[in-house]
C-alpha cells in the first residue's frame, strides 16, 4: 500500500488524480440515489452532463453543504487509505428503521507492474468513466428491481474508517442501521477500478415477505 504521505505515480495517474475521480463518483452516485429512490423532492434537483450521460444534482443548498463537507472528509481518507466502506442508509422517517443501505467498499491497490517490474500503461480515463457510468446507470435503474418507498424517509451516510483521525465535531459514532439478515435481500452491482482505488457497490434492502 502506498504510504500516504507519498504521491503514488504511475504515468500519469497519481493516488490524488484516482481520489479526486473516486471522491466525484461519491457525489453523483449519493445525488442519484437521493432522487431516484424519491427520498428528496424532485424539484431540488436539476440535470447535469456526466460520464456521457444526464445526471440528477441537488439544488437545495443545505444539502448541497452537507454532501460536499462529507464528500471533502472522504477525499482526506481517501488520500490517507484509511476509509473502507462507505455507506448511505435509507431509513423510515416515523419508525426508523432501515429500509436500504447503499454499500461502496473501498479498496486501495498497488500500483500495477508490467512482467519485468515497470509501472504499467496508465488506464485511459474513458475506460474508468465507461466503467463509473455502467454503475450510476443501475442506480438509476434501482426502481425497477427495489421495493417501492411508500413511506416518508430520511437517509445518514456512514463512513467506516480504520486507523483515521476522526473530527470529532463532524462525525459521530453512530448505528451501523444494518437490516436484519432474515429480512435482507442483496443486489451486488458493478465496480470501478482507477488502478488505484477499486470501488465495489451492493445494496441490501428490506424485504418483508
């Protein structure tokens, strides 16, 4: 693993040019899911061109505050290697229970090597953005296989660190709001690949037969 102090560089990929790509998914895929799974009004959003398609941002902006200072917390561990799995839980209002959690796990590689030990060919952006635009579409398409929210809901996003320094007066340790595995169902989802940072995404929700 790349000390994090250090750049790690290979052609002309460094850990902060694979943060910053990763740190941007988190804002857009959080965005999508805000609005697609209706947990913010419609109207709050309006549409941007991203990875080759039309993306929904929030333009309530109070929330546009809280994703950003989250998403800059993120970058730092991030950059640190410290963060693993990112998680957005989408709870009932009333009774707060967990009805989703949105899961990206982390994972910081070694750089990758050619068979005689050299820093191999850079992976071409387009190819990580192809890779980015195949997940945010099946967040997109989260309503044609999730149940349907028939309930007023709010939403936390968790960050699960290993051996972070935590601010204090911006994160608090909280409920995990995991879903009772006998009420659990998974849809594992694609992932990206920088070279550096390996994103992997799952949602689980509830599911009362």
């Amino acid at each position: 693993m790349p000390p994090a102090s250090k750049q790690s560089q290979r052609g002309n990929i460094t850990l902060k040019g694979s943060t910053a790509l990763v740190t941007e998914f988190f804002k857009f895929a959080v965005n999508s899911i805000l609005y697609h799974r209706g947990i913010y009004p419609a109207d709050d959003f309006h549409m941007v061109k991203k990875y080759g398609q039309v993306v929904l941002v929030t333009q309530d902006l109070g929330l546009e505050k809280y994703i950003d200072n989250i998403l800059q917390q993120v970058h730092e561990w991030l950059m640190s290697g410290t963060i693993k799995q990112l998680v957005l839980a989408v709870i009932a209002k009333e009774t707060r229970i967990t009805l989703e959690r949105w899961v990206f796990d982390i994972h910081l590689q070694e750089p990758p090597t050619t068979s005689d030990g050299k820093p191999a060919p850079p992976k071409p952006e387009s190819e990580i953005q192809s890779e980015i635009r195949a997940v945010i579409k099946q967040i997109v398409a989260s309503n044609t296989f999730l149940p349907t929210l028939n309930e007023p809901t709010v939403f936390n996003i968790l960050a699960f660190t290993e051996n972070a320094d935590i601010p204090t007066e911006k994160w608090v340790d909280t409920d995990a709001h995991a879903i009772e595995p006998s009420k659990a169902q998974q849809v594992k989802l694609r992932s990206f690949d920088t070279q550096l940072h390996k994103i992997e995404a799952m949602v689980a929700y509830r599911y009362d037969a």
